[in-house]
C-alpha cells in the first residue's frame, strides 16, 4: 500500500496537494464560515494548523479549482464558484521578531508598497490604518471585486513582547490602529479572518473592530484545526496501523472546544514519522514569559485540572493584568473537559490537561521550577518501584523530594501548611510520569485525596497534616479503610496500595507513613 507522505512543517496547500502529502479535507468548514458570516476571529494553540487553514481560504478564494479536486469545496453541495476570484490580502506576523513599533511600521508598510505595486494603486501615505483605508476601495475599483483579508499570529507581536509591559502598549495602539480601519471598509470587503494564539480584550486591539465573531470556542469549530478521530482512521489509515490507538489516543488526543475533540496534528505527524511516543509539540519550546508569570503566581499543576472558568476567563487577556489560567488555555495547556449552559446559571467549563503528552511534560517542567536542584531520578526507576510496589523506597523517595523543596516555595503558596499544597504536590510528581492521577477521586462514601493508577496496580493516597486539625492526629489510613474506598476500584482486578502520609508543618515533611495492601479491593 502506498503511503502518501507526510506534510510536516508544510504551511502551504498547494505544495500539499500538489507534492503528494496526506491533506485532511477542512473544506466543509471553510464553505460553512463564508456562508455563515464575513468577519471571524480563531484563536488555537501554536503549531495547529491555522497557517494551513489561511494558505487554503486563500486558495480557494483565489479561484484555484485545481488543487480542489476531490475536496468538498469543489462538490455541489459546497456551493463554492470557483469562477469568482477574490483579490487577497495576507497579513503574516510568524515569521521574524518584531521588537520595536518601527519593526510593525516596516513590516505592514512593506505589504502595503506591495499591494500598490501589485494591484497598480495610487501612492498612499499617512498612518498604516490610514493607508489601507485607501487600498483597499482601490483594490475594489480595479478589480470589481470585493476583497478577502487574511490575517495569520495577529497576536505574536504583541506575545514575542510581554516582558516589555510599555512596549506592548505602543504596539497594541499600532495594531489597533490597523484592525480598526477594516470595519469602516464593510462594503468593500468579502470576507475576514484573523488567527492567533490569544484573544485579547475588547477594549485593546480590537476595539475598533468590534464585528468580529469569535469562533474559538464554538461547538461547530471545534475541529477546525487538529486532526479527530475519523482523520486517523482513513487518512492516515497506513501509519496507524503500526500502533496501538488507544495509546495514540491517550497521548496525543483530548483538545476540544465544546465539541469534537481533536489530535494535535504537529504531534501526530512526528509520531508517525520517528515511530517514538515523545511530547514533540511540547519539546518545542514553553514560551518564557509562560514561566516567568507562573513564578510569579505559582500554583500547582493539580489546581488546573479541573478548574472551573467562566467567559471572563478564557475568553480574553489583558495584557496588563494576565492571568495565567487564560495563557494555559489559549496556549494549548489546558483545555475543555466539559461545559455547562443554561440561562440560569450562564456557561461555565472544567478545564483540565488534553492528553499525556501535556500532563506529564507540564507537571514535569514545574517539578524543575519548584526544586532546590535538577537531579531527579530516571522516571524508568520511579516507575519500576511503583509496579513492584516497594512502598519503603517510595516513602524514602518522596522525603527527599519535599526536602529539596525550597522554604520560599512554601511560603509563595496560599495553602502551604494544609493537606491540599502537599496532595499538589505529590499530584505532579506522579502526572511527571505519566500516569492516571486523580485528585479528590469521588465515591459513594467520600473523596479519596489521590488515587494513582498505575499499569498492574491502583495506589489510594490520603494526607493529614499535624497540628492543623484534630483530624491531622488521625490515622489517614484507618479513614481510607473506615470509608471503604478500595470498593471503588473491586473491578479492576489490581493491587490496591493504601498509603496514608502524615506530614509535619515544621519539617515540612512526612512524619508518618502508613501502608495497607490489598490484593483485590473485595478481599
């Protein structure tokens, strides 16, 4: 069987369907989005395909019939007339930094000299909203077309800068500058797209192009870009079939936006490509500033998962008072578990990590930053104890973990001293290695504060504090046994490890550790 290559790292369509690569038809989208509505904006993490989607709207606005062949758009049913051609205007901010307000003059006002060179326009001058003001009726009057404007990492000027709080400003007021001259220009314009990585408030960049209808977190386009389920099993039919899915899936799947949930594409075609399981989207690099406003206001990885957001939180950024949930969210970092709508109580999502790839990576990279020191044992070792389920070697490990924890760590975090910073905590070091963690894992008699599953075995964890409470003199392991919680896990045919850990505020340490083993849960 022939296997059509690869695209990796391809951004245009044309070189796609032309070179013989796979392409993942997302012309059903694009006919709906210009049947729908003219002006959109997209926000997806980097590396998912939205440069892709332009260069394809772009095409096919161009008239190129050719490369549609086979596609939806080129069917009846999509209603697309290739016969019309579209004058297109590309705004690209991916490539090069841009560290400067002259940079952004330079940078538009090369694409703006041209668009007067290419369409034969009058000289233009004046501000760069001012000069596409003019273009654009140009454009129209010469070509008796309305024009198409696409614009791809609208945002990265104003992300590549973020250290610089002042510099964004004047960037922001530049930018707004441009975006705003499109709405007055409605008559003149078929259709609008701009892609980013953040959305940020009303109030800054877009304020002057307030008729943009955000499709970011939209049932409907939830698949937009990504590769889902249905893409694996019939595009990229003859690479799966050299893995197990479910392990495909639990790595590399999970990111949705209300609706269907999506692989991220960069990652799947690397897997397919090196035949390893490795975090290659991750790998490429966590944005600084990312860090740096983390260690700012840091909280552990287990308070994400399963954080519950509102509008206000994921739908917009202000770059003056970021908030780091947001940046998880649009950044790929977290994603959509679940929502609720109604109208009494308004929509509100559980945001928790996509897949292995950033549960694991993620919890490792704040295990580095939460550390006196970088030697870490091999995860391969850690995870050899936990399957032989030698319990005296993982107390002795994690006592000297929380003893490379440095004192200011503790005192950075609001709950420092109560059982929950120390669940955190053992959360991420267990999600650093890949596993199934659960924090306050439900049953019918209570939450278990952590249950971790591993592949021959499930461990029940449960933390008391001294001193804060009569309960932190209890037994933690007597209350897992009181409540039965091993019942929940009587199916699953595994060993059940029951570990309670006493921990003294003063040591900031364990000063009890408390094993049961069951063989199954119904024993």
């Amino acid at each position: 069987m022939h296997l059509k290559k690869l695209p990796i790292g391809i951004q245009s369509f044309s070189e796609i369907i032309t070179g013989g690569y796979a392409y993942v038809d997302k012309t059903p989208f694009i006919a709906e989005l210009v049947d729908g509505g003219k002006y959109y904006f997209l926000s997806r993490p980097r590396r998912f395909g939205k440069s892709l989607l332009i260069d394809t709207i772009d095409c096919a606005f161009s008239g190129r019939k050719e490369l549609f062949s086979g596609l939806f758009l080129d069917s009846p049913e999509s209603g697309w007339d290739f016969s019309m051609q579209y004058p297109v205007l590309r705004i690209d901010f991916a490539g090069g930094s841009l560290r400067s307000v002259s940079d952004i003059k330079e940078r538009i006002g090369k694409l703006l000299d041209s668009w007067e060179k290419t369409y034969d326009l009058e000289k233009t001058s004046g501000s760069i909203g001012d000069r596409l003001l003019s273009q654009v009726p140009q454009i129209f009057q010469k070509t008796s077309s309305q024009v198409v404007i696409l614009v791809d990492e609208y945002d990265k000027p104003i992300l590549d800068n973020l250290e610089d709080p002042t510099l964004v400003l004047e960037l922001r007021d530049h930018l707004k500058d441009f975006y705003g001259a499109i709405k007055p220009l409605d008559k003149y314009l078929k259709f609008v797209l701009l892609t980013g990585v953040s959305k940020f408030a009303k109030t800054g960049i877009f304020s002057g192009l307030n008729n943009l209808d955000d499709i970011t977190i939209d049932t409907r386009y939830s698949a937009l870009c990504g590769y889902t389920q249905t893409d694996l099993e019939t595009v990229f039919a003859g690479y799966l079939k050299d893995f197990n899915p479910n392990e495909v899936r639990d790595w590399y799947n999970g990111y949705s936006w209300t609706g269907e949930s999506v692989y991220n594409p960069f990652d799947i075609l690397l897997l397919f490509s090196k035949k390893t399981f490795r975090p290659y989207w991750f790998e490429t690099g966590t944005p600084t500033f990312l860090i740096k406003l983390w260690q700012s206001k840091p909280r552990l990885p287990a308070e994400y998962d399963g954080l519950i957001a509102g509008d206000d939180l994921l739908g917009s950024f202000d770059p003056e008072q970021i908030r780091t949930e947001t940046l998880l969210f649009q950044a790929g970092y977290l994603t959509i578990r679940s929502f609720v709508s109604n109208p009494y109580e308004g929509t509100w999502y559980t945001l928790g990590f996509p897949n292995r790839e950033v549960r694991e990576s993620f919890n490792r990279q704040i295990l580095t930053l939460i550390q006196d020191n970088n030697e870490q044992i091999p995860a391969p070792t850690i995870r050899n104890i936990l399957e032989s389920g030698d319990t005296d070697v993982l107390r002795d490990l994690f006592h000297s973990f929380f003893a490379s924890i440095p004192s200011d760590n503790y005192r950075k975090n609001q709950i420092s001293g109560f059982e929950g910073y120390y669940a955190s905590v053992v959360y991420t070091y267990f999600a650093s290695l890949g596993y199934e963690v659960i924090p306050e894992d439900t049953t019918n008699k209570g939450r278990i504060d952590l249950t971790v599953k591993t592949r021959s075995s499930i461990w029940i964890f449960e933390f008391k504090v001294m001193g804060i409470d009569a309960s932190g003199e209890k037994s933690p392991l007597a209350q897992i046994r009181d409540r039965k919680y091993a019942e929940k896990y009587a199916c699953e045919s595994k060993k059940i490890y029951e570990i309670g850990i006493v921990f003294n505020p003063e040591t900031r340490n364990i000063e009890r550790w408390e094993v049961g083993i069951k063989e199954s849960a119904d024993e």
